[in-house]
C-alpha cells in the first residue's frame, strides 16, 4: 500500500497555527492522561514541532515521542524542532488515541490525540474531559464516549428535523409555521 501526503499545505498550516492544547493542572493526582492535543493534520513531520514548542515552558524539553501508527500515515524516526532532534517511534500496542511525550529531565506525559477532522464542539468536550485531574479514563474510552454523545446529539436533530417537516410545529390556518408571538393570547396575557 502506498500513502501520498501533500506536504505543502498542513506543513505550512502547522507552522502558522500554534499547537491546540489542554493540559491537566498541576496537582497530586496523577490519571491516565496529562491533557489533549488537537492537531490540524496527519503530519508528524508539521505537527511535531509546534507541539513540543507550547509544551516546553510548563514540561521541558521533549527527547522523544511514541505513537501508534494506526492514525499517522508516515512515522518519521526524527523530526527537527529547534535546531534538535526529536526522536519518534511507534508501537502498535500503544492505544492510538494516545501520544506518549518522554523527556530526560521531567518524565513522561500521555496525550490523548483528537482527530485533526474532529468538529469543534467535540474537540472541546474532548479536551476539558482529558484534562481532568485524577481521571481514570483512558483514550480509548474517552474517544468511545465522544462517539456515543456524537450519534445521540445527531439523532435527536434528526428527530427534531423530523418533528418539525412532519407537522410538529404550529401551523396557521394558511399551512405555515407560526412563530410563539402570532399564537393568541391566553387568559393571564402570557404566551
């Protein structure tokens, strides 16, 4: 199987956008995960760099990292970051939601990884979710519940879609909708 990757575009649009973080506070309780990263692309290569940028201020400086080749495309060994050398590598038995994050001098960080295709309403749940200190949920489950509350947010605007073109709404004397202010007045005066 052969993959192609435009790397002109997500590069550059990686390198324009800061990294989409949420980080877990620092606290004494230790969870599963250290936080969420949103990145825009399936490019290591263009994603890596902002990533370990925003994360060396409250984490250090990131040596390596460890994903599951399952959701990135190409696994470089080394990306460049900063006149470095990031150091990547893979493990299938790693979650694939997950980023592992090493560093020599402060330890280790797992993120969970949100799809760059990810709508923005879920993305958000998912990151306050990561970042709850303590949490005992893994990646895996987060992205599993994230995918139950996307179907059922889905089906219920169908079924209000659905409520709505088969006659639901209030409808005039004339077969339109009527909006709460041309309904009549009750006896109390309140709509």
């Amino acid at each position: 199987m052969t993959t192609t990757l435009d790397r002109t575009a997500p590069r550059d649009l990686a390198a324009a956008l800061p990294a989409r973080l949420s980080l877990t506070p620092r606290t004494t309780l230790a969870g599963r995960l250290d936080g969420a990263w949103w990145p825009h692309s399936r490019d290591l290569e263009a994603e890596l760099p902002p990533l370990a940028a925003a994360l060396e201020e409250p984490w250090g400086r990131v040596t390596r990292v460890t994903v599951n080749p399952t959701r990135w495309p190409v696994v470089p060994h080394t990306v460049p970051v900063d006149g470095r050398v990031l150091h990547v590598g893979w493990f299938t038995e790693q979650d694939p939601d997950k980023l592992i994050l090493l560093s020599y001098t402060v330890g280790r960080w797992d993120l969970l990884v949100i799809p760059p295709e990810t709508e923005p309403a879920a993305a958000a749940r998912l990151m306050a979710a990561a970042a709850i200190p303590g949490s005992v949920l893994t990646a895996g489950v987060l992205m599993t519940n994230e995918a139950a509350i996307g179907r059922g947010l889905r089906d219920a605007q169908r079924q209000e879609a659905g409520w709505e073109s088969e006659g639901g709404a209030c409808m005039s004397p004339f077969g339109s909708p009527m909006d709460r202010s041309s309904l009549p007045l009750p006896g109390n005066g309140w709509r």
